[in-house]
DNA sequence: GTCTATATATTGATAGAC
DNA sequence: GTCTATCAATATATAGAC
C-alpha cells in the first residue's frame, strides 16, 4: 500500500489527460500505461475493465468540479459567482480550443457509447446545472425559470467551445465568454427583465 | 456503370447514419459494408480510405445544408428565416436527444483526430455561421455584429442539443429552441437594443 | 502487488480470382 | 466492377511467474 495509490493516481491522471486531448474510444489501455510510466498488465490490477477507469475519472471530475463551485462560493454576490465561471472558461480558452472540453467531449462521446458510461459522464453537467441554478435562483429566479436560464447558460458555454474547437479559435471562445458575462451584467443591472 | 452509382451511393448513406448514431472511430468500415448491404472489399472500390469516406459524408452534409437554406429562404423576412431554422432543430428534438447532432458530434470527434478530417468537419459550421450571419446583417447589424450574433446562435443550438443528448431530454432541446425564438422575436421588437 | 507474455477479437487495408 | 480470402496491426483482457 506504500506506492500502490501513486501508482493508481499516475494511471488515473493519465487517463484523464488522454481521454480529453485524444478522446475516449481513440486513447488505448496502453497509451494510459505508457503516459503513467506503468507496464499494461498492472492497470488491470486496479481497474477490472477501461469502463470501470472512466467511471473513476468521471467520479474525479465530479468532485474537481464540486470543489471548484465551493471555492467560487468566495464571491460576494451570485453575479460575480457566475461571472467568476465563466472567467474559468474564458482563461482556459487556449486549451479548450485545442482540445475542447472535458466533460463536454466525454458527454459527447459516452452519449453515443450509451449504457452506465453515458449515465456517468452526464452528471458532471447536471453537477453543474444544479450549481447555476443555485445562483439564479439566489438572483430572485423562481426554481423553473433559474432551471431554464442554467440550461441556456451552460449550453451557451458549451457550444462555444464546440465551435472554438472545431475551428481552433480560442478567441472565438473568449469573446463569447465575455459577451456571456456582458448579458449577465445587463440582466442583474436592468431587474431580470431581459433576455 | 448502370448500378454502380447505387451501390456507392448506398455505402455513404449508411455511413452518414451509422456516424451520426454510434461516432466515426466506433463504426467499423465491415458495419457500413454490412448496412449497406454490399461486401467488405466493395467499400474499397469506391473509397481508399475510411478518411475518404468521411470527407464524401461531409461534402454530401455541407451540399444539404446549403439546400436547407436556400429552402430556408422562401421565408418572407430573415426573422422568419431564422425563426425557421430553429423550428427545423426543434422538429428533429428526438432524433438529436437520441443521437446528438450529426454536425456537431462530427465536428468534436474530428477536432480531436485532427489534420485533414478536423479541416472538413468544421467546414460545415463555417456554411451555417455564415448564413445565420447573413440573416442578422440582413436586420441590420453591421458585418463583425452580426458574426457574433451567428456564433452565439449556433453555439446556443449546439450546446443545447448537447445537454439533451448527454441526459437523453428531447424536452429539453425542444424548450430551448422554443426560448431562442422568442428571444428573436423580441430581439427585432425592440429594434435590435437588448441581447 | 508487479510485470511479462500472450490469448482472442477486431480493425483498416490489400491481393488477386472472377 | 465485384467479391473472397487474408494480411498486419492493434485492441481489450487474462494467465501466471515473480
């Protein structure tokens, strides 16, 4: 047990990695192996299958995204919370270009897949869409219309960076980021009146 | 040469769905061969790589877009036309909360394969942000307003049809075709002020 | 716990008879 | 033009020595 979770972390963060620049289907078992510096065989004594080895790196991002609302909590008002989320975005523009985005890629992917590996990789996004709407409902949304509004602004989100992807711009993404955190702006300023 | 359009022609068909529904790297050339009804070595007569294949589905892809808006165009003003073009996205809910969209699920694997099959896959979202731009320059925003518009309308599509896809929520993607409708109504209503 | 060797299946692609 | 047979590479996964 000394090394044994050094071992199995250095398979899991390469898994992760991979999974996001390469894709799921396309990064083999023993492309992970080789990233973690760990022969083949011994993955197999920590994950029983290469399902069981997303599901952990799903569970992971789920966590790493939890955390990361906790520490967004910080801002003062629901606003900067939001605006703060979207800054994430924006300031990881370089490589959600290059690579898209993680949940979003795997969603993407496992929805195609289906069975438990598309069930897991969609909680990353209802985590998130809970968390949004948390904040709009704290902006004086009733729980429908924050529902509604969280909906539009992680899709927002994530099209964006489709786009930037697929085109390689991520000044395409910045600027819509920006443009997102303008409208939130507009709608607290003008009394949750406008679109 | 008398049948022999039909059975390419039955090749790309099959490999235009079986992409759009199961993702190019998991469908094999032996599933297409078999959708198609036609032999494994068959498929390579007609195409030398699956790469070719993929490049043929995509310009078939961009020739239908572009008939979709010029059939789009019949509509008697660019509100209508675009009110039209998320009607279309909201008539196919189903199929696009089963499947995702066929464009865009194309587009993020391709962005990851990288090299010539990225360049192809994204060219359909060039076509589609050109001709929503078109329709906001025609209400009369200037050239780089209207390009943003375009990109936050097309991201708005795909990230919704996203979402919808990875929680298999047709109801979903229906409302939110639904609410960037009325928010184009009332975009032009109020004469072109708010987001 | 760790690692080598390997089983088994499937892939994209080719050779060559018809 | 069409199809069968097959190659060579690669995948996930397992067996079993250490």
């Amino acid at each position: 047990m000394s090394n044994a979770g050094i071992k199995r972390e250095r398979i899991v963060r390469s898994a992760k990695a991979l999974f996001h620049e390469r894709g799921y289907t396309v990064t083999s078992l023993a492309d992970i192996a080789q990233e973690a510096k760990v022969p083949l065989g011994n993955v197999y004594y920590y994950f029983k299958t290469k399902e069981d080895l997303v599901a952990t790196v799903v569970e992971g991002r789920n966590e790493y995204v939890r955390a990361r609302h906790r520490a967004l909590e910080k801002a003062p008002t629901p606003l900067a919370r939001l605006e703060d989320f979207l800054q994430r975005i924006h300031d990881a523009a370089d490589s959600r270009a290059a690579h898209g985005c993680p949940v979003g890629g795997l969603a993407q992917e496992a929805g195609k897949l289906g069975g438990r590996i598309a069930q897991e990789a969609g909680s990353t996004f209802q985590i998130m869409l809970e968390w949004v709407g948390e904040q709009y409902r704290a902006l004086g949304f009733k729980p429908g219309q924050a529902r509604e509004r969280a909906v539009d602004l992680v899709a927002a989100v994530q099209g964006s960076i489709l786009l930037g992807h697929s085109s390689g711009d991520a000044e395409l993404i910045r600027r819509a980021m920006q443009r997102l955190q303008a409208r939130l702006r507009l709608l607290v300023k003008e009394g949750k009146r406008h679109a």
